[in-house]
C-alpha cells in the first residue's frame, strides 16, 4: 500500500515536472517567435480578408498552426526549413511573363530563413502547437480508417483536380501544379483532421485562398485526406 | 454655416467615406479572375499559368483570348464550366468547380468578362465549326496510368 502511494506521488511529480517544462518551453518559444518570425508570420490572426492584404501577405498564417501541423515535424523542420510553396505565399507576387507563358521568377521564392537551433525549434514548437483552431473537429480522420490507394489516385487526379496545384509523389513519379503547397511530404507535416477540414472549408482558413471547396461526399472526402496522410 | 448645409455637409462626408472603404474592400471581376483562374489559365488569359507550364496539366487550359475558339461557347456553357467545372461541360476535370466559391453574381460577371477578354460573342457559325485541335478534351493523356491500381 506505502509502495502504491510513492508510485502515485512520483507519478504527479513527473507529470507536473513535464507539463511545467512544455510549458516553460512554450513560453520561451513565444518570445522566439516573437523575436524572429512575427515580422513575416501572423500568429493573432485574422486571415487576410481582402485581396490586397492577401497580396501583402508575407509568409503563412500561423494562428492556427497547433491545428494545422505536427509537432515532430515542426521541430525538424525550423531546424532545416526547406520550401513548401514553389510559388511563393501569393503565386500572384512572384509570375513573370516570358514569350507569352507565366513562369515564377527565378530566385523569388525562397525557403524561411529562419534556422532554429535544436531548443530552440523545440520551444517554438511547443509554443505553436498552442496556437489551436477550437471551431476544428477533432477526431474525424480515426487511425482504424482504411486507405483504397487506387479510389484515391483516381479521386485526387481525376475526379477533383488537386494535382492542377499541388505537387505529389503518385507511384514513384513526382508531378502536379505549383500554385498550391507541396503535398509530397504533407503527411509528415499536417494533422490528417486539418487536412479533411481544410477540403471541406477552404475559406474557413484563408477568405482570400485560391483553393476552392469542391463539392464532394464525406466518403470522398475521407478517402482524399487518408490519401494526403500517407504521403511521406 | 446653416443648419441645413450642415446636415449636408456631414451626409456627404459619411457617403464618401462609406463609398471609400467599399471600393476599398470589394473585390472585383478583375481580381477574382487573378485569384481563382490565372493560375491555370495565365495573366495574359492564353491558357499560360503557371500550373501549365509547370507541364501539370494533362490538358491544356482554355485560351480566354482566343475569339475562334471561345465564340463556340454560349454564356450558358461558360457558366455551366465556372459552377460546375469542366466534366460538367464534357471537358477536362482538371477545371474545378467554383460554385460553392464563387456567388451566382461572381460567376456572371466573370462569363462577361472572359467575353471581354475573347471580344468576342456566342456564333452558331462558329459553334458548328469542327474542331481543330484537342485542347480542352477530356481524355487525360495520364489516364491510363491513373486507373492503374497499385
């Protein structure tokens, strides 16, 4: 009986100790982020709700990044950002017009400078993984639901175009669109609720996004987000 | 400065003012197309963005400015492909649906402005026109390798 009580005690002081760090780390990252990332970054919200502060804006939003993203992959990547939009934030700011073709302009686009070392990356981590969304439905993508690969490729290819503007890795072959975010590793970096809940409402996240909210059945929109989680 | 010019001074400001921050705030015709189509179909309206010379598409996107080919189209038509996309209108799928985006008005404003882009009308001449290459067609030079199941 005296054994279960210290394993209880030490069983809170643990957890205590642990909750106490997160949060300590969380409040170092604020100022991190603070510091290094809100010049660009909008970590308050709201969204841009014109076109022209749409135009204006200089990085991705982050207040809801807690919702958005997973923290192991945040870690890694503040450590080691590489580029996730080809196209810039705004496509718009980046086009050039060459023998009549659109291109993006080459050196425009480059990944965030931010270069986070290990603790660091870690509190600022924490610190947006607070940064939650509380209107976002959790739970919706359940770890039980089974992914039909070949419905799938023929749902994200075929029947709603999302390769136009997204580029993804479909059996070894490396293809898509620009003008949205790479989706070839978003299984790492996005919460498979957030990426059903950015089909469904688009808009609900960005009023000035490009992507539109594709009519579709639930059943087609879980096949859709088991098929972006598994690409890794 | 009388009352009643004083009442009128202040109504207009307030007109002014409120008629500034709309035009401030509202979107136009023009942007909603920079938006939601130049990705595809390019700033010049040719079928050029850049998802196409990216080399993404399957299918080449409707050249807006080309009068030949966009006269074939009724309003109807060009408004049946914004709402619905293009399968809707027996063309490639790659063109989305924008009728859960885009509001009814939106959409017809756009259809009048891809005609200004075109300056060009629906032609039943030009409609019963073959055609003359297979831009827009549905079959996807990739669909045999996207039925393909792992």
């Amino acid at each position: 009986m005296r054994m279960h009580k210290y394993i209880h005690a030490l069983t809170w002081t643990l957890l205590l100790l642990t909750g106490g760090t997160n949060q300590a780390l969380a409040a170092d990252g604020a100022a991190i982020v603070a510091q290094k990332c809100v010049s660009c970054h909008n970590v308050t919200g709201p969204a841009p709700a014109t076109f022209k502060a749409m135009l204006e804006l200089k990085a991705p939003d982050l207040f809801y990044a807690g919702s958005k993203f997973k923290k192991e992959w945040l870690v890694e990547w503040l450590q080691h950002p590489t580029l996730i939009r080809p196209s810039g934030v705004m496509f718009l700011n980046n086009i050039v017009v060459e023998d009549g073709r659109n291109r993006i302009k080459r050196d425009a686009v480059k990944p965030c400078p931010a270069s986070l070392a290990p603790e660091e990356a870690t509190a600022v981590a924490d610190y947006l993984m607070t940064l939650t969304d509380a209107t976002m439905k959790v739970g919706v993508i359940s770890p039980k639901e089974k992914l039909r690969r070949s419905k799938a490729t023929t749902l994200f290819t075929k029947r709603y175009p999302c390769n136009g503007c997204h580029t993804v890795k479909i059996r070894h072959r490396e293809a898509g669109g620009v003008s949205g975010p790479d989706l070839r590793e978003a299984g790492r970096r996005l919460n498979p609720d957030w990426i059903y809940a950015q089909i469904e409402d688009p808009q609900h996240w960005n009023p000035m996004t490009w992507m539109p909210t594709s009519p579709m059945s639930k059943k087609d929109r879980v096949l859709l987000t088991l098929f972006i989680a598994a690409m890794e | 400065m009388k009352k009643s010019n004083f009442i009128v001074w202040v109504v207009a400001m307030f007109l002014a003012i409120s008629w500034g921050s709309l035009a401030w705030s509202a979107e136009t015709v023009e942007t909603t197309y920079q938006r939601f189509c130049v990705q595809c179909h390019g700033t010049l309206g040719n079928g050029q963005g850049i998802n196409q010379t990216a080399e993404a598409l399957a299918v080449e996107p409707r050249n807006h400015a080309d009068p030949k080919r966009m006269s074939k189209l009724t309003d109807q038509d060009i408004k049946l492909a914004i709402t619905d996309g293009g399968a809707a209108v027996n063309k490639s799928p790659l063109m989305p649906a924008f009728g859960k985006t885009l509001s009814t008005p939106e959409i017809d404003e756009l259809v009048a402005y891809l005609r200004q882009l075109c300056s060009c009308q629906y032609s039943e001449a030009a409609a019963s026109e073959p055609e003359d290459d297979h831009e827009d067609n549905p079959e996807d030079k990739h669909g045999d390798e996207n039925e393909r199941s792992d």
